[in-house]
C-alpha cells in the first residue's frame, strides 16, 4: 500500500495514530482513577513515573496523600 498509494497510506497511519492516542490517554487516565500509582502506569507505558504523570495528569483529590503508594 505504501507504494502504490502513499497519500492513502499516510492518511491511514495518521487515523491510526490518533485513535492510539486518544485511547492511551483514555487508558492511562482510568488506571490512575482505579488508583494505580504513576510507578506501574509509567512502566505499563514504558516510561517512568514523572513522564506518566506528565502525560495523562489528571490527578484526583487526595490521591496523593500518601505518597506513590496511594
């Protein structure tokens, strides 16, 4: 397909891309929510705590009390 239609080929990793983004975030976001800690979500996503954090953010209220083990 990449070389007999590039431009369709490029459109098409480019939706895939997109739908993997938005369904990382989607996931990394409902880890944290079910109180995983950035540790095993920055490993899960082969990154560490701190990028983890740093990508899907969204902490809640009080989660952090505690420390990582939270």
């Amino acid at each position: 397909m990449t070389e007999s239609r590039p431009y369709a080929a490029a459109r098409a990793a480019a939706r895939f891309e997109r739908a993997a983004g938005a369904t990382a975030l989607l996931v990394g976001r409902r880890a944290r929510s079910s109180l995983m800690t950035w540790e095993y979500i920055g490993r899960a996503f082969g990154c560490g705590p701190e990028e983890a954090q740093k990508r899907f953010g969204e902490t809640l209220p009080g989660a952090e009390q505690g420390g990582e083990g939270a």
